[in-house]
C-alpha cells in the first residue's frame, strides 16, 4: 500500500473515532444539552451545546485530536441529527426514502473500495 493511500486509511479511521466519541458523549444520559435539530447548528442553544462537547472529549484522555479535528466532528453529528429531523417531516417522506436508497448504495460501493484499498 502506498504512503499516502495508508494516511488516507489512518485518517479516516481517526475522524469515525473522534465522530463516535462525539455521538456516544452526546447521546449519553448524562448529558443535557443535546443538539435541537429544529434550529440552525449556529443558534444559541446548539452553540453551547457544541462548546460542552469540545470541551468534554478535548479533555477525554482516550481520544487525541486538535480542536478543528472535534469541532468538525461535532458539525458532522449536528448535520445528520438534523438531516434525520427533516427526512421525519411529513412533506419530506417521499425525498426521505429516495436519500436512504442513494446513501446505501454510496456506502455499499465505498465500504467495497475502502476494504480493497486498505486491507493491502
């Protein structure tokens, strides 16, 4: 495998951790300041609630990432929180089920190439 086809894999790999980090924190019973999918990630209620969860896994010994490296994760998670909201409103169902079928097979074809790609 190549340098830069093995960095590709390693960083992948890092952001699905530092993305998992961020969606078991914020779905945790512990925790009360969950993303509202109803408002924009830049209003005031999803602000704190993504300073809570940079500055909880920023000190998690578990996980090293650079601040960028979480607060893209964080985006991340607060967009499909919200794209799951949407697709929920009944006068997205019909445009729901079409972006289910297209992400499956995306990820079908994705997980087929990444698993040849960095499996050698």
């Amino acid at each position: 495998m190549t340098g830069r086809l093995q960095l590709l894999c390693m960083d992948t790999t890092n952001f699905f951790d530092k993305f998992s980090a961020v969606w078991r924190l914020h779905n945790s019973e512990a925790n009360c300041r969950r993303y509202e999918p109803e408002h924009g990630l830049s209003s005031p209620h999803n602000e704190v609630a993504t300073s809570y969860l940079l500055g909880a896994i920023s000190v998690s010994p578990d996980l090293t990432a650079d601040h960028d490296d979480i607060v893209s994760a964080c985006k991340t998670y607060y967009e499909s929180t919200r794209r799951s909201f949407r697709y929920k409103q009944p006068e997205l169902t019909s445009q729901a089920e079409t972006a289910k079928f297209s992400s499956e097979s995306i990820k079908k074809k994705k997980v087929a190439g990444s698993e040849m790609n960095c499996a050698g």
